[in-house]
C-alpha cells in the first residue's frame, strides 16, 4: 500500500513589514508588499502565484512510503521549488527581476521501523541589487538576503502523517499549508532588521546555520476576513510594541477595546496557566467587549509584538459573539 503526504510553505512580504531606506520604494508605490495568500491550495496555485508576484518562494515537499503487512518496504521524496520574481513600478512601465534560485537541500530521509522524516529546504534572493552593511565579513554586499524555509514531513505506516517547519529566515512572512492544502500555520514573527543584515552566506542552511521559528497555529477564517477588511480601512488603527513578556491585557481588568495582531505571538494565561497561543491575524479581546466588560485571560507576549487597537464600532456584534463562541470551544 502507498500512503502519500505533502506539506507546503508560501513566504510572502506583508504590509507594514519593512523597515528604514528600503521601505522607500515601498511607500512611493514603486515597489509593492504581497496580499496574503490564499487559505486553501489546489495543485497548480503555486504556479499561478508565482506568475502574478504574489510571493517570495514556495517550498512544496511531497513524499510518500510503501507499506507490506505493516512494515515500511520502499520511500520516496518528490516536491518542488518556487522562486518568485520583483516587480518595481516607474512611470509607465514595470521592471521585473526574477529571483535566485539556490540548490535544494534534501538530505537523507530519516527511516525506522514504523515511519519516514523527510527534509527540503527552499529558498533564493531577489535578483535586484541591494547594496548594504552585513554582520561578519565581508561587510560590504550587493546582492539582495536570502529568504528559505525548512520542511519537514512525517509519514507513518498506519497511514498518518505530520509536518513541521523547522527553519525559516527571519524575513519574510512564511505560511505553511498542510496535506489537503489548508493554511495551517504561519511563523509569527518578521524580523526585517536581523534578515537584512544577517541572512547571508554562512548564515543560511547552504552555510552551515539555520533558524527556528517561532510557529503559532493560523487564525480563523472569520478573523482573516476581518483583519483583511480592518487593515484595509480608511481609519488608522492605533498601534501598540510589546517586548517579550510585556501584557497587553490583565486578568479581570475592565476592556473596552479589541487588539489585532500584526505581528508577533501572545500566549493567553487563565489563572495563572497558560492556555494557548496566537499570531498574526488574530483578534483577541472580544470576550469583555460582548461579555461583562472584564478581561477573561490575561495577554502576554512570548516575543516581540505588535498590535493594532480597535473601536469595537468598526466590528460587526454577531461577529464578535462568534469570535467569543469559537474561543469558547477552543479552550
């Protein structure tokens, strides 16, 4: 028998997401951020995106195992590597750079008795030149950071499989999309500053470092389709930095506001015992708001965040009460 699985990760540049000089471009409408990819993948979306520059890289491992009378007898590791391409805008025309590709890295799957580990790594850089001071020699480069990300995928004999990304530069956004091609998770941190001076040569899986992310599960599609309509807005949302373990909100404090995570994830902590954890793209405070007015759990932050403040008027009252049901069930 032959049990297949596959997982997928999309690496795209949020709004917001860069920082200093190179931001320039970026505001003057010459270059672009990404819109967010979809919730869902189908077989040749990855390929669609990629023409119509709406990521960075794509990193689709596919792996699959035989098995006879229970015991693994064969494997094999299949997959794909995407490279997007930059679109600057001037004047009337558009300059294209299509992106670098460096060498897929997979490494021998890791086989037992009762299942297989399987690696890919994917990644690349912009092809435009991006003239900058590095930590570490040679100091001086030209050529743009390089953007991966890290797979792995587990497929057992009794037909179950999971992934994990176990590595990803600090920049951009990274979203990984499990076996039937939902978004499933998501890195909850874009580190700008770090990637742009640090994610070269060496300090890539093609040297000898990687880096793990700090993964946190995918919002719901109601709070995807909010955060997209908020972020999206005329009204500039106030904006609020926590550091690693400041609280956004206390326990039993009175609320009246909601918060949206831009970046960043916050663990919720109920009596003293931490009960989950969110990313970017979730709303969280909606409990007080249709509640009785007092902060259900207290919000701290795991790492640097930030957050956007919102009026509870700009979110319609049966979304914040299903927002709460949803919580609910969760916990």
């Amino acid at each position: 028998m032959r049990i297949e699985s596959s997982v997928t990760a999309i690496s795209w540049i949020p709004s917001e997401a860069i920082q200093g000089m190179p931001k320039i471009p970026f505001e003057l409408g010459i270059g672009h951020y990404d819109e967010p990819p979809p919730e869902h993948i189908a077989e040749g979306d990855l390929e669609h995106l990629r023409k119509a520059d709406r990521f960075r890289e794509a990193n689709d491992l596919r792996a699959w195992i035989e098995v006879e009378e229970g015991k693994i007898v064969d494997h094999g590791q299949e997959g794909a590597a995407y490279v997007g391409s930059t679109t600057f805008k001037l004047g009337l025309k558009d300059l294209v750079f299509q992106g670098v590709a460096f060498e897929t890295l997979r490494p021998e799957p890791e086989v037992s008795e009762g299942e297989v580990r399987f690696l890919q790594t994917v990644g690349g850089r912009a092809g435009f030149p991006a003239p900058r001071r590095v930590t570490g020699r040679p100091f001086m480069r030209v050529s743009s950071a390089t953007a991966w990300t890290t797979l792995a995928l587990t497929i057992r004999a009794d037909g179950s499989s999971e992934h994990e990304l176990v590595g990803a530069s600090p920049f951009p956004r990274h979203f990984v999309y499990d076996r039937e091609g939902n978004l499933a998770q998501k890195a909850g941190t874009v580190d700008f500053k770090t990637w742009y001076r640090e994610a070269h040569g060496e300090h890539t899986p093609w040297g000898d470092e990687d880096s793990a992310p700090f993964v946190a599960q995918a919002e719901s599609a109601l709070e995807r389709e909010l955060s997209a309509i908020l972020m999206q807005g005329d009204a500039k949302l106030p904006r609020r930095k926590l550091a690693p373990d400041d609280r956004l909100v206390e326990q039993g404090d009175p609320g009246d506001e909601l918060y949206l995570v831009i970046d960043g994830v916050l663990a919720a902590v109920v009596d003293g015992e931490e009960i989950a954890q969110v990313g970017p793209g979730a709303i969280l405070g909606e409990g007080a708001i249709v509640g009785e007015g007092t902060r259900g759990a207290t919000l701290r932050a795991c790492t640097a965040a930030h957050v956007a403040v919102i009026d509870p008027s700009m979110v319609d009252r049966e979304a914040m009460e299903t927002l709460a049901a949803g919580r609910r069930r969760d916990e």
